[in-house]
C-alpha cells in the first residue's frame, strides 16, 4: 500500500484545526443573532453560551496536541469558564510574541463577526 493513500496524522489533525477555526468563527456569527434575537431566558442563548467555551477547550486540545505541548487537564476547565482570558494567555504562552498578534487579530476579528452579525440580525428583524 502506498504512503500516499493514507492521510497523515498531521494532515488530519490540520484538518480538524482549520474545522474548529471554522466553527468557532460560525458560532460566533450565529451568537450575534442569537444576542440580537433571543431572549436570555431561551434554549437558543443557552446552547450558544455552552457551545462556545466548548469550542474554544477542544481547540486549546487539538492545537496543543498539534504543538506537541502538555495541557494540565484541569487548565481545561479553566479555558471552559474564562475563555476570552485563557485563549489570548495560552496563545501567548504556546507561540510567545507571536501569540499576542494572534490574540489580538481574532479578538478583533470575533468581536467585528458578532458586531456585524447582531447589526445585520437587528436590521432584518425590522
């Protein structure tokens, strides 16, 4: 069998990186409706409230485990909880300098994603 008829562990793991990007960057999208739209008491705003710092952990994991870098489990739950603090330190923490412009532009990058999908959810909505 030839090694270029099984996809790398690598590759896969890629993959399943560039998803999670995805998937976060659509939660986002569909959390600046939901904000817009849903009543903070719905199912809508529970599920994207859980779904997201979910998001965020697993990928903490994939990319730790892409780096080859050890992540206490418990530090995990700590991403779970405050994420919009433990995604910018671990960025920091795994890529030095580098990390914080990461932070910086996706931080930028969610926070315009949500701005402009509440707007648009609002301006529909009327």
């Amino acid at each position: 069998m030839s090694d270029t008829l099984v996809p790398s562990i690598d590759g896969a793991r890629r993959r399943l990186w560039w998803f999670l990007v995805a998937c976060i960057y659509a939660l986002m999208a569909i959390w600046g409706v939901v904000l817009a739209l849903a009543r903070e008491d719905s199912r809508a705003y529970l599920i994207f409230a859980l779904a997201s710092p979910s998001a965020m952990a697993l990928w903490i994991a994939i990319d730790a485990r892409r780096n080859n870098l050890h992540v206490v489990h418990v530090a995990y739950i700590f991403v779970f909880f405050f994420w919009p603090l433990a995604v910018p330190v671990y960025l920091i923490w795994s890529r030095g300098a580098r990390g914080l412009c990461w932070a910086a532009v996706h931080a930028l990058a969610l926070y315009a994603l949500i701005f402009v999908s509440f707007n648009v959810a609002i301006w529909v909505r009327r």
